[in-house]
C-alpha cells in the first residue's frame, strides 16, 4: 500500500536536492555529447563522468554496454543501466533517458555560451538541459532520495542512460534491446522525452517517421547560359512544392495524436555551387514525414516517386530518392498499462493534475520498447524548448518530474 508518509519525506529531500540538481545540469552541459554523425564525438567522455558519479550516489550495480561505432574517437557508444534494488525483483522501473544533445545552431541566436549553462528566474538555460537532462537529473536524484531516506522501493529501479537517441539510437537502447535480455515483460518502462508544459500528457502512441534525402541531378553550366545547363536548384524547388500534394494525398486525422495529420516538411538543404554565376548540376534537400499509423509508410514512398517522376520528366533530371530513416509506427500501449496508471496516480499526487493518454508526431525511443513487446509510456512535464537556440529547463519542472518518478517507484 502507498506510503503518503513516507513520499512526504522523499519529497522533503528532493525539495533539499535544488542546489545540487543545478550544479549537476551544468557539469552535464558542460560535455557536448553530440553524435559523429552530427559532427560530435559521441557520449564517452559523458558517461565516465556519470558513472563516476552514480558510484558515488550509492547505485549499487552498474553496467555499460558499447556499441561498435568507428566514426566515434573511442570506437563505441556507451549505455548505462545501473540499479537501485527494491524490496522484490519480480520487476524493474525503469527510466531510460538519452546523454546525446543536438549541436546548438546558429551561435548569436543564443544569448550565452551553449555549453556553459547559466540560471535565470528559475531556469537552467543551455543545449540539451531540457533535452534530456532535465529528467536524466531527475531520475539520479529520484533515487538518490530513497538513498538518503533509507527507503526501499517496492522494486528494483533501474536508470537507463543511452546514447545516439538524437540521431536514430542503433548504437543506444536499440543496440541494447538487441544484445542484452535486461528489460521483462512486467517491467514499468518510463521514457521521459515527451511530454508538455502542464503535466497531462502520457504519450502512449507515435506516428511512423519517414526520413528522405532527395538529390536532383541536372547540368552545370554558366549562369549567363541556363539553357546549355539544366538546373537542378530549380527542379528541385519544383519538387518541394510539389510534394506539399502529400498532405491532400494523406488527409486523414487522428485526434489521439496532436496535430492530429501526417505531416511532410523539407528541412535540410546541403550547399550546391560556391558562386552565384553557375547553373547548379546538382541538388540536394532532405524531408521529415510524421504518419499517421492509419497509413503504410510503403504507399508514402510510392506517392513519392510518383510526384518526383513528374518533376524528372517536365525538367529532364534525374532524381534519388533515399531512406535516411524508416520507422513505422509501433503497436501503441493500452491507457490501461500499469505504467499509465502509476503515471496517472503520481502526476494527481504530485502536480494535481489529470493526466491521460495521448499520441505525438514526434519520433521517441518508447517505439523501440513496443516494437519489442514492452509497453513503454514517454512523461515529463516540459517547456518544449527542445532543439531551440536558449534551451532551458524549469528548476521546478526538474524537481517536480523527480517526485513523480519517486512516487512511482513507492508504488506497489
């Protein structure tokens, strides 16, 4: 039975913890972690520090899992899963939260150094404080309470710390499910990398993501003479516009999710001529696509090259289209999984709020746990400054999510 008691002592601590969950955020952010593939160099130098010092918090085993990769200096991509043993191991509660950060963008959009967090009116600005550090924080100090407290959770708890979450997670939580048979079928498996400002979003359900990259060829020529050139900046342009017909081609809506469409977006452009008097030979661009999971992600593709084939004919260029990431959409979990429901308990109890179940367009590594039959559910309550120039982090938010995840490793 739940102990209110003994959570007001928990959460008594944590409230005390303030000063030293900032001074953690800003060690964390002072180690970019971002991805080779984004020009990083991976999360090595992050996790030793984190292990060091869930050592020193008192988790009493702790194992780190490296994925080959050879883009990184060290030669592998590291995921911790350290434990704090409850009172059974029938099960475990995890919170898995990722040590990766995007790289900070344009630098005079921001009105301080990225990697030096400062704090303002209660808030922890920096890359990757909020994403995913606000809960990684939470998560330690969760269960550094119990430490404090004496206190035994009903199960074991487990803190999952991944990498390469940002850039597709094949060297995080997917190398891990693959190689290791950690996580049970009974597991709670909180994933706190969506959520929104007030609390209320339990994310139980995620359209399926289409990356793209799409590279028109045409021919280089003098920018005097367009017509001994074909230009491939301005078939491409065609195909952008062109593409935007998807969202006619795929109009159904889905209240669970928010917004309730499949999207389909050009983002990245890579450079093509260095100077203005050159007809471009090639082109390149790439596109997101969220789906609805009333959709197959294979009649996106075939729409796809239906559109690019009308634009190769009416402009005589070549056009490659290909797969930077495919993820169709994972069974959803029940609103009636423990994991909701204790979610749904903790959130009333700490923030007095009704949360409920819900389906996101973005992309979160919870697809990659039902994929593999664990029902995984993403919560956090978040500003949602992800990925933003001055990305920041509530200080009550932090703590706050802390409680929450207390509260849910008290139940039994």
């Amino acid at each position: 039975m739940f102990d209110k008691k003994v959570f007001t002592r928990l959460s008594k601590r944590l409230d005390s913890f303030r000063d030293e969950m900032i001074e953690l955020q800003m060690k964390l952010c002072a180690i970019p972690a971002i991805s080779p593939a984004s020009g990083g160099e991976g999360e090595a130098k992050k996790a030793e520090f984190l292990e060091s010092y869930l050592k020193k918090c008192g988790f009493s085993d702790i194992t780190v899992i490296k994925a080959p990769d050879i883009d990184a200096p060290q030669g592998y991509r590291p995921n911790i899963l350290a434990f704090y043993r409850g009172q059974s191991s029938k099960k475990t509660i995890w919170v898995m939260t990722h040590m990766d950060v995007v790289p900070p963008g344009e630098l005079s959009l921001w009105r301080g150094d990225p990697f030096k967090a400062w704090v303002e009116k209660g808030r922890i600005y920096g890359r990757g404080v909020e994403d995913n550090q606000q809960d990684m924080v939470a998560s330690i100090f969760a269960v550094k309470a119990f430490i404090a407290e004496n206190i035994k959770p009903a199960y074991d708890v487990g803190i999952a710390l991944v990498a390469d979450e940002e850039t597709g997670s094949k060297k995080g939580i997917e190398y891990v499910l693959n190689n290791t048979e950690v996580f049970r079928k009974d597991d709670l498996i909180i994933v706190p990398d969506a959520g929104n400002p007030n609390g209320t979003m339990i994310e139980v359900a995620e359209k399926s993501i289409l990356w793209l990259k799409v590279r028109t060829l045409g021919k280089q020529a003098h920018g005097s003479t367009p017509e001994k050139g074909i230009n491939s900046f301005k078939a491409a342009s065609f195909l952008v516009t062109e593409l935007q017909k998807l969202y006619q081609i795929f109009n159904k809506k889905d209240r669970l999710f928010n917004p309730p469409i499949s999207t389909f977006e050009p983002t990245k452009k890579e450079a093509n001529v260095p100077n203005i008097n050159t007809i471009p030979g090639e082109d390149v661009f790439y596109m997101d696509c969220r789906i609805l999971p009333a959709y197959k992600v294979e009649d996106v593709e075939k729409a796809i090259w239906k559109l690019a084939s009308s634009i190769e004919k009416k402009f005589k260029v070549k056009i490659e289209v290909d797969i930077v990431q495919k993820a169709p959409a994972a069974l959803p979990t029940s609103p009636k999984a423990p994991v909701v429901q204790a979610l749904k308990k903790a959130v009333k109890d700490v923030y007095n709020k009704e949360a409920r179940a819900m389906g996101i367009g973005g992309g979160t590594v919870a697809a990659l746990f039902r994929r593999a039959g664990f029902p995984a559910a993403c919560w956090s309550r978040l500003d949602e400054t992800a990925h933003m120039p001055n990305e920041y982090c509530l200080i009550d938010n932090m703590i706050g999510d802390a409680k929450v995840f207390a509260h849910v490793f008290l139940q039994d």
